[in-house]
C-alpha cells in the first residue's frame, strides 16, 4: 500500500492522516498543486487523498491546477484506486463523477453534528464515527459550498443546511464534506488567519471534543487504508 496526498494550499496538510500512516508505517507521499509540485504516475500509489483549500470547483478559471487534479483524479477512479475527498477534495471527487458543485446557503466554521444515514451506519469506515452507536457524529467543518448527490452514490451523513455531508460512490471512493483530519493545533492555526471567527469558544470545542473524535477518525482510517 502506498498513498497519495494532494494538497491544493500549504495552509491544508493531512493532520491525523499522516499521522495514522506514520504510526502504521505505511509509506505515503504529498505534493501540493499549488506550488507547481508534479503529478506522478497513477501507478505510484494504492490510494488517493485529495485534501482542502479556500478555493472553489467553479473558479477553476483562477486556479488552473484543479483542472488537471481533476483529470487526475477521473484516471484513478478508472485505475479502481481507493479515493477519499476531503472538503473541497469531496467537491472535486462529486465534479469528476458528474456532479454540480456550487456555493451553499451560509458557511460552517467549527465542531458540528451531524446525521449518519441508514447507509452510512452501515457503511464500513462511516460507521465508526458514530457517537455510542448512534445516527450522529461530531465533525469538525470549515466550508461555504456543497455539492449536489453525484448518481449512484451513497448518502452516508447529511445535517438539515447541507444534506450532502458525506457520500460512498462504489466501494472504495469516499467523499467527506467536513474535515476528518483535522486536529486542535489545525484548527487553531486556521482559526488565527480568520477576522470575526470565535476563536475562543471553537478552541474550547476542539478540546472537549478532539480526544473522543480522534478515536473515531482512526477507526475510519484502519477500514480505509487497507
């Protein structure tokens, strides 16, 4: 096995991912897009992540890079490559599979919770971010757009604002509107560059809630890096 991460802003970096590799060592690699870094080959790796950033599907105008990630992306799909989408990395993975991504009705910016479908409980990786066993999970977001239910996927979490949360599409792609990786220091780190963000209460969140959530995130990761 060896994985792949896409970065699309330096700021946006694997954060318990790469930490869950490191512990396992399972060998993986990064390249941020927007740096210039090179693709490599599709047969370079078992599984893709492709990461977050400030950036939209639609701008691709402004940020030509997420035209060729999103070829790169179609061509790993075809491989039959485990794909995990992550914010706009979700986004980017419902666009290469058809469908319309576009700006939601307000942001959402700290720890929110969210429902697990009947799908998603019983979905193999999703099911392990349920709280008690539960239909609810406790996720960290920093978004502004959505993205409608590619065709043939799976809903696996939804909240009342933005019902597309978190979709299965086949068995090995997986598209996660909120941010898995996350940690406190993350947030924290995002949290600073932000005006007008309630830096203090979101921090009181993250450490009330991260501990538990850890646990859950590296549940997900034992399923889907396999």
């Amino acid at each position: 096995m060896k994985v792949l991460f896409i970065k699309n802003t330096p700021a946006e970096g694997p954060g318990t991912m790469e930490e869950y590799l490191k512990s396992r060592g399972v060998p993986f690699s990064i390249i941020d897009l927007s740096l210039g870094e090179v693709l490599p080959t599709i047969e370079s790796f078992t599984h893709l992540v492709v990461l977050g950033g400030p950036m939209a599907v639609y701008e691709m105008y402004l940020y030509p890079y997420l035209r060729e990630e999103a070829r790169f992306i179609e061509r790993a799909a075809e491989s039959g490559k485990a794909i995990l989408g992550v914010c706009l990395g979700s986004q980017m993975l419902a666009h290469v599979l058809g469908a319309k991504v576009y700006a939601g009705p307000e942001k959402e910016i700290g720890w929110y919770e969210v429902a697990l479908t009947d799908d998603g409980m019983k979905d193999r990786c999703m099911a392990t971010l349920s709280i008690d066993g539960r239909n609810r999970a406790e996720v960290f977001q920093w978004h502004g757009d959505t993205f409608d239910l590619p065709t043939g996927a799976a809903r696996l979490a939804s909240s009342e604002i933005y019902p597309n949360q978190a979709f299965r599409y086949g068995e090995r792609m997986y598209g996660l509107q909120f941010h898995i990786e996350a940690t406190p220091r993350i947030v924290t780190g995002w949290l600073e560059k932000e005006n007008g963000i309630p830096l203090s209460t979101i921090a009181s969140d993250s450490d009330r809630i991260y501990p538990r959530y850890r646990v859950r995130a590296d549940g997900f990761y034992s399923r889907f890096f396999v």
